[in-house]
C-alpha cells in the first residue's frame, strides 16, 4: 500500500476589515424650491470603489456634490475621516469649450486648495503637477488649450487635476460617458491602480459593466436609496427594471 501525504492548504484568513471613509445618515439635500435627496443614508469603505447607480434625476450628482462639499445637506449627518478635502472630478460637459485655459493650467488649478489661486507654485507644487500629467499620459498635451481636446483628453485633464489634490477620497461624476472604450479602459485601469495606491474612489456612473466591476454600489431611485451592497446583489434585473419602470 502507498501511503501518500499531502501538504495541507493554509486555511484563509478572515476578511479584512476596512474602516469607513464616508458615513451619513438621513441625507436631504437639494435646491431652492426642489428638493432631491430624502433620507439617505449608507457606509463608503476606505480603499475601495464605490459606483452610484440609478436614472437621470435620481439624485447621484447631488450625492456627489454633497460629499464633495460643494452642497451643503438641508438634514442629516455626514462623517468623512482623512485629513485632506474630496478632489472632485465634474462631468466632461460641465467645463466649456471657451474657457481660455491650457491643460497645464487646468491642472494647475488642482493645487488652488493648497496654495489660493493668486500664490505663486512652489516647486513641489510643479513636480505634483508634473507626475499628475505623467500618470494621465497627458504630458504632452499640456500646452494644448483645453477646447481643443478630444472627450477622452479633456476627461483625463479633468481627472489629473483631481489627483494633483493629492486627497486621498476621489469623487467623480460620469467620468466614461461618452468616451470610446480605449479611453473608458485607461480611465478604468487607472482608478483601480488610485485604489491600491490607498485612494478611496466614488464614481457616478450609468454604464453598468463599469458598476459591476466595482467594490460596493449604491442604487439611487427619486432621490432615495434603493438598494446598496456590493453590485452582484443590487444590480439583479428585476431591481433595474424596477427602478427604471418607476420613470
């Protein structure tokens, strides 16, 4: 009889638990006489990215711009840990064809909230500036005027600015729509290399391959919050045709 012996596997070790980055509870958010977001609340895990799902109008860029600080809650608490302010990352759309501006200055502008606008840049500043339009693959682009961009390039501008904040909580509002799959690729792989790098990414989003590729995701519907988890169990058919069919 041959006796055989084999190598036991090493049992896996528990999940790692992350700390929360974000976590509100009974969010109202809105505007002057229209009022958007009602009572939403949920947990954002650190070193992780987090989609926000649902239709137009249901509420995710006024999410976003609440966790950005850009809109301030009518209701309801907000806890963000970390010791720098959200970069914020607005649609492509958002920033116009004439703004006079190059796509060095546009980055440039990511470290405002170190320095004020009207400071000179220190040499640090200039090497994170730098290493922002290296990373984006935009280098040589940065004496381009930002009009004159391609969709893909002004969203890699616009990205690169946020990175230049050196925040370690990346918000972004539809950073893909719109672009054709090489630059939704490049996008995508870079967010996921933010993430290792110890960035915690938000992302609005309507392209569900995207969302599915996500850590955690947040399903939005007339401003509440209709499912979260990770998107294998909230982005079911029968929840997006739910949310969908409420139009």
């Amino acid at each position: 009889m041959k006796i055989m012996f084999k190598t036991p596997r090493p049992s896996p070790g528990p999940p790692i638990e992350r700390p929360a980055h974000l976590r509100f509870s009974g969010l109202c958010a809105g505007y002057p006489g229209r009022p958007v977001l009602h009572r939403v609340s949920a947990e954002i895990t650190a070193l992780t990215t987090t989609v926000l799902v649902g239709p137009n109008g249901s509420g995710k860029s006024t999410l976003l711009g609440v966790l950005a600080g850009v809109i301030k809650p009518t209701s309801g608490d907000l806890l963000r840990t970390g010791d720098r302010p959200p970069a914020f990352v607005p649609q492509c759309g958002a920033v116009g064809d004439t703004l006079p501006l190059t796509v060095r200055q546009t980055v440039e502008m990511g470290r405002w909230g170190e320095r004020g606008p009207w400071r000179r840049l220190t040499a640090r500043d200039h090497a994170t500036v730098d290493a922002a339009l290296d990373r984006l693959g935009i280098g040589d682009l940065a004496s381009r005027q930002l009009g004159e961009l391609s969709g893909g390039q002004r969203q890699r501008a616009l990205i690169a600015q946020g990175l230049a904040q050196e925040s370690d909580l990346l918000l972004l509002d539809e950073p893909t729509t719109g672009l054709d799959p090489e630059a939704r690729y490049r996008i995508g792989a870079l967010l996921t290399a933010l993430v290792a790098d110890g960035v915690t990414v938000v992302q609005a989003t309507h392209d569900l391959e995207v969302a599915r590729a996500a850590d955690a995701c947040l399903l939005l519907q007339d401003g509440r919050l209709a499912g979260q988890g990770h998107p294998d169990q909230v982005l079911t058919t029968s929840a997006l045709t739910r949310v969908w069919q409420a139009l």
